[in-house]
C-alpha cells in the first residue's frame, strides 16, 4: 500500500506571547507528528499549543539566528522531505510570520520539487507586535506615513546588501522602515540611512516584542548606536525608523501643520483629532 501523504505545514508561530498564536496554527501544531522549530519560537508558545497531548509529536530543534551557529538550510529543506514522504504529518515552525524574512519561498520550492505540497499558516510578524508594544501606528497619518517598508539588517549568505540610499530616500517622503535583524549592524545602518535622513529622526527599539520582558526604548537615528549600548539591547530586537515613532506632541504638531498647509483636504473630522490627540498628550503618554 502506498504511504499517505500530508501537506508540509509552514507555521507562524508569531513574536512569542503564546495568546498571539491564531486558532489555525494550534489546530496544525495538535495534529503534527513531526515539528522542525525555528530558534526564534518561544518555548512558551509550543507548551501551550502542545499541553495536554495524548501522543505529543516529536520536536526536532532547527535553529537559525543571525551571527550564531546554524542549522544549514539545505539540511532542514531534505529533513523535511524525508519525514513528508515517510508519511508524517510535518509542520515547520518559525518565529513570526513564515512568509516574511522565514526563507519560506526556498522551502516551499524545495517540498514542491520532492512531490509533496505546502500550505502556510500565517503568524503575526515581529516587526507588527514591536508596533504594538511601542503604541505605534505604521501608517499614523498624523506623521504624513502613507506606507511601511520591511528590510532586514542581515543580508544572507550570497545575497546582495539593502540599497540603503534608495531606503533612505523612500523614508524622507514619510515612508515608516520597520528594520529586522538591525541591531549587530546599526552603526552602517545608521551611517547609510543619514544620508538622506536627520539625526533627529524617531526611533523606537523594541526587544523580544509581546514576550514578557520585552524592552521598549525612544532615542533617535543620531542617538541609536549610543542607545543600544547603554540599553544593553541584544537580539531579537526591531528598530522602527520614522515620524511615527515621534512623541505624541510630536505628532499633534505634525498634524497640525498638514491641516493648516491643506485645510480642504481636513474639516472636522482632522479638528476632533487634533483635539484629542492634545488631550491625550496632556494626560501624558508613555512607557
């Protein structure tokens, strides 16, 4: 009799508050035979997916972290493909969401070219919890963003570098960067992005985002380097890097001058904000 086989399950496994997980994902997570875990998944997260499980899957650690010994992807693409056409309910685990920065386009094309399909399980990326943890809005129209751009700090083996001078430029128009895997190399980031950008620009860091000892720290692109030595800020850790991570007084101001620069374009409804945004910077505001 031929083997069965089920689909590969690539799994977000989101930024490490367990309650973060979507209902899917534990779904997937309970019926698994087999899970590869990414280093980034919170020991947390597979307690509670797992609690309780009359037959618990098999665990198989696949670790990868920037700058750190690392489980070669090659191997976990073939360990995958293995366990998948020996009949095994596989689920490949990651932090965060898989389609973003989690080398799910190679191992989707790896599982497809072996016979065996994919599905992806979507997870709340890192750098959307950092956000949240910082009060922070991506596209705050009070700071003029009309769009975010996601980058890593780690180019990968054999890959080119970010064009930083073309992300620079994309966030002097107002466009929110939310930089992933930053931190090692913020000094040339900073330096690059500078260019085109003030020192005075908002930063926020946010270190192990939604987890209970989460860090959030404002400084700003000048003040960065400095801030996270001080700080002590190790990875995993997300630098969002715009107006939006202003001060909420920052922020009013910003959108008190679109409003008086295009009073059409406003009304009321831009007044009632303005109005609540200095009442909420009167109460004050902050972490």
């Amino acid at each position: 009799m031929a083997t069965e086989l089920h689909p590969v399950h690539l799994v977000g496994a989101g930024p490490g508050d367990p309650e973060l997980l979507t209902l899917k994902a534990l779904r997937v997570l309970r019926q698994a035979t087999v899970i590869l875990v990414d280093d980034l998944v919170g020991e947390q997260v597979l307690q509670t997916a797992l609690a309780e499980l009359a037959a618990p899957p098999r665990i198989v650690r696949v670790g990868k972290r920037g700058g750190c010994a690392s489980t070669p992807q090659e191997f976990i693409e073939k360990l995958m493909l293995r366990e998948a056409l020996a009949g095994e309910r596989v689920v490949r685990l990651k932090g965060g969401d898989p389609l973003v920065f989690g080398r799910a386009g190679e191992e989707i094309a790896a599982l497809r070219a072996g016979g065996v399909d994919v599905r992806i399980v979507n997870g709340i990326t890192s750098g959307l919890a950092a956000a949240a943890s910082a009060g922070i809005g991506w596209t705050d129209r009070r700071a003029g963003a009309q769009g975010v751009l996601l980058v890593t700090g780690h180019a990968g083996h054999g890959c080119d570098e970010p064009d930083w001078g073309a992300i620079a430029q994309a966030a002097a128009s107002g466009v929110t960067l939310v930089v992933y895997m930053g931190v090692a190399r913020a000094a040339e980031i900073v330096d690059r992005l500078r260019v085109a950008l003030p020192a005075a620009l908002p930063v926020a860091i946010v270190e192990r985002a939604s987890a209970a000892d989460e860090v959030v720290v404002r400084t700003t692109l000048g003040g960065l380097v400095d801030t996270l030595a001080v700080e002590r800020i190790g990875s995993p850790a997300i630098l969002v890097i715009g107006r939006v991570a202003g001060s909420e007084a920052e922020l009013v101001s910003q959108y008190e001058a679109q409003t008086m620069a295009h009073p059409t374009n406003v009304g009321s409804e831009a007044a009632e904000l303005t109005i609540r945004g200095v009442g909420r910077s009167a109460q004050g505001v902050g972490r």
